[in-house]
C-alpha cells in the first residue's frame, strides 16, 4: 500500500467471513499494516491455517457461524481478551446460493437473512458496545465495514437472494451511521465487483465454460479485467484505518467501473 501510514498499528478488528475471499484478503492488509484481527469463520481448519499465516501474533481465531445469535459476543469478548481493545469490524457474510425469486425456498431466503443481515447487524451492535478507541474528538474512534455487493444499486442475474438483501442491508449502513455517528464510530459499506476469488470463479462455472464466461464479463468491466483480493483488502484497510476519519456512510464501489448507476 505504498508509503502511507495508516495508523492501524495495533488497532484490533474482528473480520467475519475471514477464512477465504475477500474476508481473508482485508485480514492480511490490516496485519501488514500493524492492526491485530479476530477472524470468524465456520470452518475450523481453514481458519486455523489463516491464522498460521497472519501470525498467531497477530491474529486469533473463532470457528463460529455469522447466523449464530451468540457469534458476536463471543468475537467481541475474543478481541478484548487478546489483545484488550476493539476499534472496529469487516463484516463479511459471503454470497447466498443461487436462486432466482420464483425457484428459491423460503427457508433459503430466511437463512440468507438470519447470515446476511441479522448476522451482521448482531457484529455491528456488538462492536459499538465494544469499541474502546477514544472516539470523540480524536477522529480515531471505531469503524466498521460492511462488506456488500454492486447488487446494492443494480441486480445479477441469477443472484436473486443477494439481490434482495444488499440494498436493504446497504440502507441499515446509512441509518446505523446516523446513529453511532454521534459516539466518534463510523460505518461504511464496500461493493466489489468481480474479484477473483473462489466464489467469484464458481458463479462463472455456474454459467458455462469459467474461461469463456471470464473473459465475456472482462469485456463488460472498463478495466478489462477481475480484480485481485489484495485490490479489495486495501480498500477495506483504509476504510477501517483513522485516515479515513472523515468517510462515514459512504458505499464505496471496488468493481473496475463496471456498475453503470452512480
């Protein structure tokens, strides 16, 4: 990330979906950075390995499900156990299946929403009840991330679950930034695009050849190409860090141009 400091030496985050993907790729540009994480993940031995790679230093890990009611206590107790602070979250619940509005179940659109939304909004409350970065008038107070999708302003075919979230999730942003506002705690939200990750390659192997369908999406994207992991963690960095002290409520588009509403 070049020169600038960040100033996240020792901020501690809790990242939820942070085993893999995108949740994996902002957890190693907050350590590179110098902040300590708490990374939440279903899979225990995806998740220990992470943390092998972040360092057990730096990182400690939670095999929990972001659905779980008592998910986000546990994360927050984790941070200030180990490293005695919390100065923010990436919250991070991954794509809902695939499904269009007329073939998905009714128990695959509650489930998505008890992951997508009740899961994330539990790790967002926890997190102000938490934080313990003196906010107010230092600008270095909390921020939270709310890791969202280009589904926010404009619909994917076939992704109708996320679809149907997203934008009523990206709307809890604004509304929760109004409120907490106030304390020296900002909240934002992040839409990448087509990023490669493994998700990303599976939609595309849902849809046919994944060469072809890449190379067909590539020519949408005004870039001409996927973006890497690591081009979505520094942005999800940044937005954590205290030099983004002025940047609250903001949905911020990782996607190479490719959304067409502004």
């Amino acid at each position: 990330m070049g020169s600038m400091d960040l100033r996240l030496t020792d901020r501690c985050i809790v990242v939820t979906g942070a085993s893999r993907g995108l949740g994996l790729a902002a957890a190693k540009a907050l350590v590179a950075e110098g902040a300590k994480v708490v990374l939440v993940a279903r899979d225990q031995e995806v998740l220990n390995a992470a943390v092998k790679d972040l360092g057990p230093g730096n990182a400690v890990g939670i095999a929990a499900d972001l659905a779980g009611e008592t998910t986000s206590e546990i994360a927050t107790a984790a941070a200030l156990a180990r490293f005695g602070r919390l100065d923010g979250a990436l919250i991070s619940a991954g794509s809902p299946p695939p499904g269009t509005p007329m073939d998905s179940s009714e128990h695959a659109w509650r489930q998505a929403f008890e992951t997508v939304f009740l899961g994330g909004l539990r790790i967002a409350r926890a997190t102000v009840s938490g934080t313990t970065a003196e906010a107010i008038p230092s600008g270095t107070g909390a921020s939270i991330v709310f890791v969202l999708s280009t589904s926010v302003r404009s619909p994917i075919p076939g992704l109708s679950l996320s679809n149907g979230l997203r934008p009523g999730l990206a709307m809890m942003v604004k509304d929760l930034a109004d409120e907490v506002g106030p304390l020296g705690i900002r909240v934002n939200g992040i839409m990448p695009g087509r990023v490669a990750t493994d998700n990303v390659f599976a939609q595309d192997a849902r849809s046919g050849n994944p060469e072809t369908v890449r190379r067909r999406r590539e020519a949408t994207i005004p870039l001409r190409r996927y973006g890497n992991p690591e081009e979505f963690g520094s942005v999800a960095a940044f937005l954590l860090s205290p030099v983004a002290s002025y940047v609250n409520g903001s949905i911020v588009a990782v996607d190479g141009g490719a959304l067409r509403a502004v």
